[in-house]
C-alpha cells in the first residue's frame, strides 16, 4: 500500500485529525496534574521522556512518511542534539537557547553533507548509506575519551534558561518539552502542506514527474532531510537535560530503527502518527518491563497484532474506529 | 466458453460493475465497447479473479470459477493481454515469454511462431523487459499472453500504441486464431478495425450492459455507431 | 610480512564467504522476492541453536547437522504461512516493522528456551585440527571446509535464479505476483517454497558456523546489519554481486584492520596512528559502503534505478 | 517562420544498437510537427533527448537561439519545454487537482514557501482546474489519481503538460488510450491550440495526425526517411510500405 | 511485622547481555533468602532491567528512588550505566553499592560518600595479570580488547604492572566474532604471551577459534574472558587457560563452598564473581542494618558500618579504602573440569594481598 495513501486523503480527514490532536495534546497537558493527584509524581519523568521521542519521531516522519527518504540513521541526530548540551555546558555555557542553537548547527551541518551523498542513492540503498553514516557518528563518539567514550558523561545540571534553573524542576521540564512538542507539530503540519512540502510529496510519488515539470528534487530533498535532521537533534538536547547523562548510545542504529518503529506503528504520513507511536511504544516498554524481563516478547506481539490487522497503523485503527474507515484496492 | 452473469463489483466503497451478462462461445470474437471508465477493465479483472467479484457468476468452460484463484482461472484455458502492457521489467524478453509459458510443445504457441509474427521480439529477444519501447512491450504482451496457449484470449487495449501495419497484422492473426476455433474477448479503442472480424458486440456503460449484438446490427444503430466507431 | 599478507588475504576472503553464507538465504527472500526481512538474522541464531541442541543430543555433529536442516526449513514453513504470506504486499516498512517485531519474540523465546549464556557446539573431528599453510603458520581446517561451502552455495543460488524457470517466475513474481497469477501460475505456493528455502539457508548458515562461533542471543543483530551490507553492495537482486561484495567487504574488514595503523603511521605520529586506527576500525565496513554507493548508487552489480 | 527548436546531428545508441542516428531537424514556431514511425524506432527515445531525460551522444540541441545540449530536464521545463509520457506517469497519491496545480506552481513563483498551505492558493487551482476543463477531466478533479481509469489517466498526463504553460509541447502518444469521444475532445483542444501553440506530436493514430499535424517526419532504426506535408507523406510509397500498410499487406507475416 | 527495608535492584536482565545480570539478580536473591531478610528486617526487593540503555537506566534508577522511595540501590554490571545511574541515585538519598562496575572516576576524584563497590576497580584485574606476566619473566606480549572505555582501562591497567615490551595492541571492534586476522597476527609475531579482555560471546568466540588456530602453546592470560559465564560455552577449549580474579568457585572457605552448592542447586549454575559480588553486597548491607539496629533513618550510622565492612565476605578478608572501594587479595585462576564434567575456574595461586586501587590518593573523603 502506497504511503501516499493517508496523505491524499488528508484534506477530507483534516477535521476528524485536528480533533484527535486536540485531544492527545489535551491530555498530555494534565498528565502532570493526573500522575500527582494520583500520588505517582515521578511519571512525569517518564512522560516528559516520551514527548522527546515524540518530537523524534515527528521530525523522522517528517523524511520518511512525506519526504519518502526512509533513514536508519536518524538516532544520530539526537546524539548531536545530546553532545552539544555537553561539550557547551562543559565550556560554561548552559543556556538552553544556545544548546539548541548548537544542536541545530551541527546536525544540520552534517544532515547537509551526508544527505548530498546519501540523496545520489534511492530507496533500500539510501536506507543503508544513512546507516552507515550515522553509524560512523556513533563510533566516532565511542571513541571520543574526552567525553567518557562509551562511557558517556554525566551532566552537572539541567540547561538554565536565560540563567534561571527553571528546568530543575520535573514540572518545568515537562512543560517545557511539551511546548516544543507542540511547536514541531504545528510547524510541521504548515510544512506538509505548503508549496515545499508538495514538492517534497510530490517527488516521492515520481522523481521524473517533477522534473518533467521543472522541479529539481535535490535541494527540496536535502533542504526537508537538513530540517528533520534540526527537530532531532532538539529532541537530542532535551533528551540529554532528561536524563542528564549523555552517550553514544542515544545514537546507535538500534534507537533508529526504535524510531522508525513508532513512527510506522502510529500511522506514516499522519505527524500525530508518530506522537501516537513514541506514546504507546514507550508506556508499553514501561508498562511491560515492570512484569517480566521477557517483556520484549510482549512488544514484539503487539507490533505483529498491529501491522496484520491495522494496516495503516494506530492512525488508521483510529479512522476505521471512528468510521472513516477507506481501504485502499490494490491492483 | 465463457459466460458472465450479473456480474458486480467495486473498489473499496465506490461501486463500478452494477450488472454485467455476455457470452463468449468457443471460436467467436466479442468486443467490449464503451468510453473510458466505464467499466471494461473491471469486468476483466473480475473475470480474472483479480478483482473478486461482490456479485454473479464467472463460468469458464461450463466451470463456475466465481471467486476462484487467478492462476485457477488462466489455467482453466484464459490467457489475458492486460491493460497497460504490465510486461515484467526485469526479465528479458524471451525470459517474458517463456517464464509463464504453458503447453509451448502440444500448443499451437511455441517461441518461434511468436517471433514469427513479431520479428522485432527476437531482435530484442535478451533485452530487459523495461528497456522496451511502447510497442514493443504491447508486443511481449500479447507474445506472452499467447504462450500460456490459451482457448480464450481476452486482449485488453492489446493495440494502443502500435504501428498502423503491426495492427493489420494482429488483426490478421485474430482472424487466424478464431478461424482455428480459438475464442477471443477483445478490448480495444479503435473498432473500426475489428467491427470486421467481430461476431458480436457489448456495450457497457456506467457499468451496466445498455446493448448487445451483431456487428450488422450494430452498423445499423447510428447512434451506437457514431458514438464508438470511428467512421 | 609477505606471507602475513597472504594469510590476512585468505582469512578476509574466509570472513567473506562466512558473510556469505548468512547473506544468502536474504540475497533470496529480500534481493530476488524483494521482501524486507529483519528477522532474518533471528532465523540464524534459532539455526545455531538448534544446531547445538541437536548435535548435543545426537552427539554427533552430522547428524545434528543433518536434522537441523529440516527443523530450520520447518520453521520457516510455518512462519511463512502463518505471517509473512500476508506481508507480501505490503510496504517494505510494514514488513520492517512486522518483522521486527518477530525478531523480538524470536530473542525472548530463545533466551527462555535455552537461558541467556552462550552455547557451543564441537568442531566435527574430520574437520578439526590445522593445516599448515605459508610456512609455519597454521590453519584450521574448517575454516577451509567454509570457503568450500560458501562458493558450493553461491553457485547453487546462481544458478537457481538466473538458469531456473522457477528463478525467472520468483523475478517475475517479485515485480508484479498477480500479472504472473493471472498468467496461471500459484505464486503463492512458489513463494511460500521458496521462502522456506531462505529460512534454511539462515539456519544451515547458523548451523555452519556454531563450531567457530558462540551460540548466543544477539548473535543475529551484528550478522544481520552485515548481511544487508554485503546485498546492497553487491546490488541487490544480483547474486553475483552479494558475492563479490561479502569476499569485498570481508577482504577490506580484514586487512585494514590488521595492515590500517601500519600504513596510518605513515602520514600520522605512531600515538595518532593508533588512536585513528581505533575510530576508523569499526567504520571500515560501513565506509566502504558508503564509498561504493557514493560512486555506484545502486551497488555493484545493481540495476540502475 | 523562424525554427523555435533546431537538432543537429543528434545521435544516441544504447550498446549496439543505434536508437538516434544523426537526426537534423528544425521544428517552425507554432506549427504542428508529427513524428511518426514504426515502434522500437526510437520515436521516444528522440523525445527524451529533447525534453533532457536522456542525453545525447553527439550532436546539438538549439532552443530558441540557446543551446540546451547539456541542460538537465526541469532546466528546459523552466524554459518551456514540457512533455507527456507515452507510459502514463501521474503522482497517483495526489488528487487529479493536485497534481495539475503541482505543475503550475511549478511555473509561477518559488517553490521555497514553508507555511501558506499551497491547496487554498486560489490562482493555483483555478489555473489548474481549467487545464482539467480543456481535456475534458473536469469533473474527476477531487478524485485521487490512481482510482483514474487508464483513459483518465492519459487526460490527465495532457493536462499536466498543459498546465506548465509551455512554449514547446512534447506530446507521445496524447491518444493512446482514449476512447472515441475523449479522442474528440483532445482533437478539438489540438485543434483549438494550433498556430499558437508549437507541438512535437508522436502518435500512432493515423486520423489525428493527418488532420493535425502541419508537417510530418517519418522516423525508420532512428533515421529520418522523409519529412514533408501530411498529404506527401500520406502519397511516399516508402513510408506506405515502411510504416502505414495498407489492406493487401494485412496478415502477409507468419502467424 | 518488623519494618521493612526496601532495595532496588538494576540490572541488565533483557537482550544479548543478559547473563551476568541475572547472576547478580540470583545472587543477591540468595543471600535474602539465606539471611531471611537483611539485618533482621523484612525486605522489600524491586528489580529493574536497565536493558543496557544508559537512558532507560538513569529514568529507571530515578524511579526507585523517588517513587520505590529505596533505601539501597545495588547494581550495574556495565560501567556505563553506572555513570548514568549515580547522580540520580546519589543525589536521590540512597546509598548505591554497585556489585561489579568499578570505574576509575568514582575511586578517585569523584568519590561519594554513599557509593560502596563490592567488586573491585575496574584496572584491578588486569593489573593482577599484568603483574603474573611480569612475574613470569614473558619478554613479549599482545594485548587485545574491544575498544570501548573498559577495554581501553584494560590494556591500561595490564600495562601499569608489566614492564616487558608490548609487541601490539589489537583493538576491536564490540561484538567482534571472528578473530583469524588477530590469531594470525599473534601466530606471526610469535610473542611469549597473549592478554585480552573480551567479554561475553566475544570471549568464547576467541578462546575457541584460539584452540581452533593452534596456538595454545603460547600462554593465553585473560580477565573476564574464561568465567562461569562462558565457559558452558567454551569448555575444554579453555582448559589450561589463566585469568585473574579475586575470587573462584573452589575458594578455600565455607561460606564460599556453602554458596556455590546452594546456587548450583536453586539455578543449576556454577556461580561466577558477578553472583559471588552481588551476594557480598547482600551480606554487607545486611550487616550495615545490623549495627544500627535496624534504624534505616539514622543514615550516618548506615554510612559508618558500611565503611566498617563488617562481615564474612566469600572471599575472605576484605575491607573497604577510604573511597569505599574494596581492599582484597587478587588471585590467578585457571580453568578446571570437575568430575562431574563441568568446567570452572580454579584458584592457582595468590597475586596480590590486600590489594588496593591506584586512585584512592585522588579521593577526598578521609
Ligand atoms: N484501482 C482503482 N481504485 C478505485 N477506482 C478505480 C480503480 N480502477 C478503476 N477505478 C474506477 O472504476 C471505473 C471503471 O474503471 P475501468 O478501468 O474498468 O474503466 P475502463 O472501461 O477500462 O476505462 P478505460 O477505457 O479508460 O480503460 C472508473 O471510473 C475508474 O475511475
Ligand atoms: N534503456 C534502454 N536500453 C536498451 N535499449 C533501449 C532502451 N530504451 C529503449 N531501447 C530500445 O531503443 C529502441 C527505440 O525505443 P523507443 O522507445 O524510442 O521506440 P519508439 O519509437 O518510441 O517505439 P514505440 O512507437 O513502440 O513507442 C527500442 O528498440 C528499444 O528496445
Ligand atoms: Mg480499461
Ligand atoms: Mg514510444
């Protein structure tokens, strides 16, 4: 089944998918409230690390669902986002802006150089080339001693913003993040839809089409790839004052494939798909783990349970439960 | 040799075939005639089992193979030029034809007779199959379809996009096959050709037969003329 | 030095045809059916046990061997039909993540099954001890009996696809199963044959390598990411190709690890040559594959897109 | 007349085979220029060196004074060369709408907007959807393109290439596929188009091309055997035995 | 019923490392059971799986802290998720006593006075064996490790105690299988003796094709490389083959050889350090408990009996240094195959005495 599917569709479900995001990010703004009224604070934690993986996933869906650039390679960007919060902070700069801005600067400085080479290859292969970048970025972060090498190296605080330590608090950070969260969101929905964002969909669909018509995919591509690739890495660095630890393990191709994974399983091509995704993966990884040590056998059914009987994903189970249900014929 | 009853069908939610009834007899030719999404490829996939039917019947030699296998169907004696060439691309031409062949030694199709009417297939015989022109690959369509050697062949728009001489030639060669008792089902934009070599004619529009009959008859009916002859 | 060499050049070329060897059943599930297949390297860690328990039960390594190959292609029978026949069309990512999934299930249940500490299974005593090649050096004979294997193995695929009927009908399938359907063939069942036929060669790769490599859970993951390495340098679809990539890759792996900081010490301070050496050794397979599809996109042997 | 479009010893082989042997040809502004020819003759392959999907061998490409010999494909869209494709090419995820707006914005202002959502951008779709009117698509606009029937689907591939406005239109095999009253439709467009519109028409539809085309060129193994009036043309027995048959020849091969 | 005292326990317990962990898991569950809580106090045990993500581990640790509320957290087995775990924990108000990671940071510089390691620093064991091959007299060896941080403080730490020349150093990669281009090497430079530190799979994959290329003339020494983990796997491959430990299955004393027969009989195992480690933890906090009568709030008089190191650890004598990390003997072992046909690793003879690390002097607390 294409991945265009969802998209085309899109306009006639826009409302129906409004309503759903306004529910989830509802609900996540008093998860906080909830887990303290039910005297289990700590969950904000946990949920404050799911709405990172959400901006993750977001932004690898970004690439893949619209931009049809499948990448194996994506957890590098938030390793980036992660090593610029301690290489800064280690130089005395802590401010989370300028965190950010780093982060930015370099993953969209290697986004743009490996995405000119990777983007000369097409489907499987590109898959594989973004692999192997990103694996060549987490070695080279293995090896870095200075920073603990594999090790990692533990953080002495959260980010302070314009010099206060707000993001001290759990709270705080929680908000702070869900913000963000709600920033990519908006910004990506406004960038599928625009003239760029046809582009980028249209090229997917058929590159010699849009050449035919006078486009030149390269730039759209790279330029899409280079701002996914920025999303990331933001994640990266709230991901890093989360746990307030960081390591070349964030970026193994392991964390890339967990991310394509949440993306697929919350529906590709839908941008809450993937919010939907990192939530329900990682509450099943909590939920799960605290069972047995054999939950991963449980994880692995409910991914098998949802690509044999959603086929479009979470998103689509949604659209057949509220009864918008469109199968696609194929031939 | 074949024969539809009432057929239905759809895509998804939208409905296509709301009643479809014709007859193919073992060596007559029978077109399907109507204007562009009307139906026609659907009642072929549908005969096909490619698309299973949501209603009536499909007999192919007095078996009733409604809803059956694809490769039940074909094996029961259809052999199907489809629409838009959909040869393999990444087979080599001869690898096109003889990869699904069937019956190439007992049959009255073997590798030779089909380079035989398309002398251009064997110039290209070790080309992949993509790296065909248009023509060409409409050519390897039909070559393929004739290999399996079939008792009916349903060709649908089998002559879009070949040269005016290679059409006189197909149209030859159906006149051969039918006079060798072969059954045909044909599909195709331009009738005028073939309104000479038909025995009869259904009309489908918006997924509903609106006429059938002999190609006298249907010479007679201006209206019906006008509309899909080229005159 | 010289005859150093040479033994790194056999011993890469080995690695090579043990790459191969996993390669080969995935060049044919997802080169040739074009089925994204992550569990592939799961199917040769469950070989590998199997192996191990059937040769410890048999106590003899034939007979294990033997029964292991029929247990492996069991396996993938019933995985077939009950699982992937449904993914057949659908997105390369459903497979992925279907797959997937089942790698997990795969690992959990392995680990339940036979605990999470390695295993092993003895070297055959026709097969064990060395030979003595360039000189004084030595080298194990099973590991020449693997290289024999590997090109037994390659030529038999080539073949297959590229001589066969049955390989054209599996290409043909590939690109568009209900054209070939509708041409009177059952597909299904060729790919169901067929699949098995993959899930074995895993398995019988696991199988293989036991007696030189420890059987543990994981043991598929590092093998599975080499195994797509080695397909789509090669070209995917072309066996050929994921031959030549497998000797390639194991060959470059090989010497640049062991000839690498010789040769940095040139251009670097011995410490520097060292420390680079270090960073660039777990690269050198993925820089190679970057390297060759900078200058050939679709692999070696690929068609062009 | 001066030549918007002039070749000059192009040349292309794939392997052994010669698809483009040394073609010199100059197509008028503003006329219909018809290519016909037998198939593997290499019709498409001559298209695809002008539109900038293959390159050339040897020889030159001049369009309007400028040679665009080397120039890539959407480099000689911008300036005005548009094709469609003998083997359909749609986004078949968008909606027929969509996909003709795709190729207007693709001539009117830059792609590089993040935010406004290009599917409210009035001018777009009005534009669009009068391409969709004069191939006579109108009424599936909303339909999304892969639910088109093949027919359709050739409309469809016209309308794209009209709607980017162009200065030189490629057409291979526009009838193809269409039906007797599409076949019409387009006819008339064609019609209706020609004198201000330059076309380079491929067609194996025999009727269209003789009431269309101002001039036809006969295409043989990647030569030119003749070009001349529909009516000279129509008269070569060269062309007659190379190309067109005639009764007497039908069936003459073995089958 | 009496108070409770609740301790967290984080391992890696899921995916392909899994083995050691579940010997800390079972072997602190052991000493629980056998003592019938710690320090007189019913136990309230949480185990999590750290699933080798430093991530995961850090969140996880955070949870048992400030929502399990644990008193104790004992664990890892990886050096780098203890880096990630030991700010939350420490800074949580628990007390960490990690039962096998023992990096080099937390001995010096950044020792904490709520951080206790029950094994040993990391450099420790290889130090034993570097001194052995020094002792020797080998003239030339060949180092090999994975290279990540613990094989690169490996290579270290052997290279403190030897002084003799060392004919190259091969790093590779992790999870590294097959070692042909590295035994030819070794059979081309024809040194005197091989060190390496592989852990896990690594390690039986080299020790067997070590076997397999013919070169167990010349004297494999290893840490972590042969040990009750991997030697099912390894079997007679390793026969004969020397690591350094401060601990062996066959240890000359009671409670030791009480261990072993209860873990062999409730796992069906042979107990390697990781277990013996984790079940010291136990005992040392169990007699932490103790001396303060049970009173979990009075957290300095925890802090000084855990200092004191009050009990019968396994091993023998054992005391802690002033960066809370143990002072003990350090053994060479080779491996053995009992009579009932199982292979472990057996004491040769004794190294070091009261052995202590060699970043102690950069530690603070006094
Ligand atoms: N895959 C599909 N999904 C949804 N609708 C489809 C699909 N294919 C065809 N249709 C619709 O079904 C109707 C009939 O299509 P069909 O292809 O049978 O027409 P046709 O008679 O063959 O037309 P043509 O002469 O152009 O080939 C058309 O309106 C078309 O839009
Ligand atoms: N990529 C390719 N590699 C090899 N041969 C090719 C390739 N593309 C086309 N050809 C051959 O070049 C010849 C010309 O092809 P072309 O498509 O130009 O023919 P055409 O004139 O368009 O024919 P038709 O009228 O059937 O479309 C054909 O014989 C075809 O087989
Ligand atoms: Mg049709
Ligand atoms: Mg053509």
């Amino acid at each position: 089944m294409s991945v265009a599917a969802t998209l085309s569709m899109s306009r006639g479900r826009l409302a129906s998918r409004t309503g759903a995001a306004w529910m989830i990010f509802a609900l996540l703004a008093v998860t906080p409230a909830v887990v303290t009224l039910a005297g289990d604070p700590y969950l904000t934690l946990t949920f404050s690390r799911i709405l990172i993986f959400a901006i993750a996933a977001i932004s690898l869906d970004l690439v893949m669902g619209y931009g049809g650039l499948v990448t194996l390679g994506h957890a590098a960007n938030i390793g980036f986002g992660a090593y610029a919060v301690a290489v800064l902070s280690r130089h005395g700069i802590t401010d989370l802006g300028l965190q950010m801005l780093g982060a930015i600067v370099l993953a969209g400085g290697f986004a743009a150089v490996t995405g000119a080479i990777a983007l000369r290859t097409r489907a499987v292969y590109f898959i594989m080339i973004t692999l192997a970048f990103g694996q060549m970025a987490y070695f080279f972060f293995v090896s870095l001693s200075a920073y603990g090498g594999d090790d990692g190296v533990a953080l002495s605080g959260r980010s302070t913003i314009f010099g206060s330590a707000l993001l001290e608090s759990d709270v705080v950070f929680y908000y702070v993040a869900l913000a963000l969260l709600g920033l990519v969101y908006l910004f990506s929905l406004r960038l599928v839809s625009s003239r760029f964002g046809r582009v980028l969909t249209g090229t997917r669909e058929d590159r010699l089409r849009m050449q035919a018509i006078g486009f030149r995919p390269f730039g759209y591509q790279l330029l899409g790839f280079a701002i996914a690739s920025c999303i990331a890495a933001i994640a990266g660095v709230l991901l890093a004052n989360q746990t307030e630890f960081v390591s070349p393990a964030y970026m193994s191709w392991h964390r890339s494939g967990e991310l394509l994974v949440m993306v697929v399983l919350g529906g590709m091509g839908t941008l809450l798909g993937g919010v939907a995704g990192a939530i329900v993966v990682l509450l099943l990884e909590e939920g799960l783990s605290t069972f047995s040590s054999h939950w991963l056998l449980g994880l692995g059914v409910v991914l098998l349970a949802v690509v044999l009987f959603s086929p479009s994903g979470l998103a689509g189970l949604a659209q057949r439960l509220v009864g918008r249900g469109e199968r696609e014929g194929r031939p | 040799m074949l024969i539809v009853e009432k057929l239905q069908n759809a895509y998804g939610t939208s409905r296509v075939l709301f009643d479809i009834s014709f007859e193919v007899q073992t060596g007559e030719v029978v077109t399907l005639l109507g204007r562009n999404g009307m139906g026609k490829t659907t009642t072929v996939k549908s005969i096909f089992g490619l698309l299973p039917p949501r209603g009536g019947r499909v007999i192919v030699a007095g078996r009733d193979m409604t809803g059956a296998a694809p490769h039940h169907i074909a094996a029961a004696g259809l052999g199907l030029v489809p629409e838009g060439r959909q040869i393999f691309p990444n087979l080599t031409v001869e690898e096109n034809l003889v990869a699904t062949s069937r019956g190439v030694r007992t049959g009255r199709w073997s590798l030779d007779r089909v380079y035989g009417l398309f002398p251009r297939l064997q110039e290209r015989r070790n080309n992949m199959g993509n790296q065909l022109s248009g023509g060409e690959q409409q050519m390897l369509a039909i070559g393929r379809a004739l290999m399996t050697n079939p008792r009916l062949v349903v060709l649908d728009e089998a002559t879009e996009g070949l040269a005016p001489l290679i059409r006189e030639e197909i149209w030859a060669c159906l006149a051969r096959l039918e006079a060798e008792g072969e059954a045909i089902l044909v599909i195709d934009k331009n009738v005028d050709a073939l309104a000479r070599l038909a025995d009869r004619h259904v009309v489908i529009e918006k997924g509903e037969v609106k006429w059938t009959g002999r190609t006298v008859e249907l010479l007679a009916k201006p209206e019906i003329r006008e509309r899909y002859l080229q005159v | 030095m010289t005859s150093l060499f040479f033994l790194q050049l056999l011993n890469g070329i080995q690695l090579g045809v043990l790459l191969f060897l996993v390669a080969a059943g995935l060049t044919l599930i997802f080169g040739i059916m074009d089925f994204i297949n992550i569990a592939h390297g799961a199917l040769y860690m469950v070989g590998a046990y199997l192996a191990a328990t059937l040769v410890a039960v048999t106590g003899n390594f034939w007979i294990g061997l033997m029964l292991a190959m029929p247990a492996a292609l069991l396996f993938g029978l019933v995985l077939e039909v009950t699982l992937f026949s449904r993914l057949y069309h659908r997105s390369h990512l459903d497979q992925v993540l279907a797959t997937f999934g089942l790698v997990m299930i795969v690992n959990e249940s392995v680990r339940l099954i036979w605990g999470a500490s390695p295993l092993s299974v003895p070297m055959p005593d026709a097969l064990s001890g060395s030979v003595p090649l360039f000189g004084m050096i030595q080298y194990p004979v099973y590991r020449i009996a693997i290289i024999l294997v590997g090109f037994a193995i390659a030529i038999g695929l080539a073949t297959l696809i590229n001589r066969t009927r049955a390989g054209m009908l599996l290409r043909a399938g590939a690109s568009n199963s209900a054209m070939v359907s509708a041409l009177g063939f059952n597909i299904k069942r060729l790919f169901t044959v067929v699949f098995a036929l993959g899930a074995m060669l895993a398995g019988f790769a696991g199988a293989i390598v036991a007696p030189v490599l420890s059987v543990h859970p994981g043991m598929g993951e590092s093998m599975l990411i080499l195994a797509f390495v080695v397909i789509v340098i090669g070209g995917i679809g072309s066996i050929r190709g994921a031959f030549l990539a497998a000797l390639l890759v194991g060959v470059v792996d090989t010497l640049g690890r062991s000839f690498g900081p010789v040769l940095l010490q040139w251009v670097l301070t011995p410490s520097a040559a060292s420390t680079t050496g270090r960073m660039l050794a777990p690269m050198l397979v993925y820089l190679l594959m970057a390297l060759v599809l900078t200058v050939r996109p679709t692999g070696l042997f690929g068609r062009k897109a | 007349m001066s030549a918007l479009l002039s070749i000059h010893g192009l040349r292309k082989s794939f392997g052994a085979l010669q698809v483009t042997d040394g073609i010199d040809l100059d197509i008028e502004m503003g006329e219909v220029h018809a290519i016909i020819g037998p198939n593997g003759a290499g019709k498409t392959t001559f298209v695809s060196q002008l539109s900038g999907q293959l390159m050339p061998d040897a020889g030159k490409v001049i369009f309007d004074g400028r040679d665009i010999t080397r120039l890539d494909m959407a480099g000689r869209a911008r300036l005005g060369i548009s094709r469609s494709f003998q083997i359909t090419r749609v986004l078949e995820g968008f909606s027929v709408l969509e996909n003709v707006a795709l190729a207007v914005q693709a001539r009117s202002g830059s792609s590089l907007r993040f935010f406004a959502d290009a599917a409210c951008e009035r001018e777009l779709n009005a534009v669009a959807l009068e391409c969709l009117v004069r191939v006579g698509l109108d009424h599936r606009a909303q339909e999304r393109a892969s639910h088109l029937s093949h027919g359709e689907h050739r409309q469809l591939e016209f309308a794209i290439a009209l709607a980017s406005q162009p200065r030189l239109l490629l057409l291979d095999e526009p009838f193809a596929g269409s039906g007797r009253e599409e076949a019409d439709i387009l006819l008339s467009l064609m019609r209706r188009l020609k004198g201000q519109q330059t076309i380079l028409l491929i067609e194996h539809d025999m009727q269209a091309v003789f009431s269309l085309a101002d001039r036809v060129s006969v295409l043989v193994y990647g030569a030119l055997i003749a070009t001349g009036r529909p009516d000279e043309i129509r008269a070569d027995p060269q062309v007659r035995s190379a190309y067109l048959g005639a009764e007497e020849t039908g069936g003459a091969v073995g089958c | 019923a009496a108070e409770e005292v609740k301790v967290g326990l984080i391992f890696t317990l899921s995916g392909p490392a899994a083995a050691l962990g579940e010997q800390g898991r079972n072997g602190f569950q052991l000493a629980v059971d056998e003592l019938g809580g710690l320090g007189g106090l019913d136990v309230a045990l949480t185990v999590v799986d750290d699933e080798q993500k430093p991530d995961i581990a850090a969140g996880r640790a955070r949870e048992l802290v400030e929502r399990e509320g644990v008193d104790f957290v004992v664990g890892p087995i990886f050096s780098n998720i203890l880096q990630a775990i030991f700010r939350p924990v420490t800074e949580g108000g628990a007390f960490l006593v990690s039962p096998n990671a023992g990096t080099s940071n937390y001995a010096g510089s950044e020792c904490h006075p709520d951080f206790f390691v029950t094994s040993y620093q990391n450099d420790q064991v290889h130090e034993v064996m570097g001194a052995y091959a020094e002792r020797e007299g080998y003239k030339s060896v060949i180092l090999m490790a994975p290279n990540y941080q613990a094989g690169r403080d490996a290579l270290a730490g052997f290279k403190n105690s030897y002084r003799g020349t060392v004919m190259n150093e091969l790093f590779t990669p992790m999870g590294h299988f097959d070692f042909s281009a590295e035994l030819a090497q070794v059979a081309a430079l024809r040194p005197e003796a091989v060190f390496a530190f592989m852990p896990g799979g690594m390690g039986v994959n080299l020790v067997r094709q070590y076997e397999q290329a013919g070169l167990k003339e010349i004297p494999f020494l290893s840490a972590f490389t042969v040990d009750e983990s991997t030697l099912d796997a390894q079997k007679s491959s390793a026969k004969g083959m020397l690591a350094g430990a401060n601990w062996a299955p066959d240890m000359d004393n009671d409670a030791s050889r009480q261990f072993v027969r209860a873990y062999e009989e409730r796992f069906g195992a042979i107990p390697g350090t990781y277990a013996m480690q984790a079940y010291d933890a136990a005992l040392l906090i169990d007699s932490a408990i103790r001396s303060v009568g049970g009173d979990l709030s009075d957290r300095d008089g925890l802090r000084e009996a855990l200092r004191k190191a009050d009990f019968e650890s396994l091993r023998g004598s054992f005391s802690f240094g002033e960066n809370h990390y143990p002072i003990q003997d350090f053994y060479l072992t080779g491996v053995v195959q009992r009579e009932d046909g199982r292979f472990h690793t057996s004491i040769v003879e004794r190294i070091f005495d009261d052995y202590q690390d060699r970043y102690v002097g950069e530690c603070s607390m006094q």
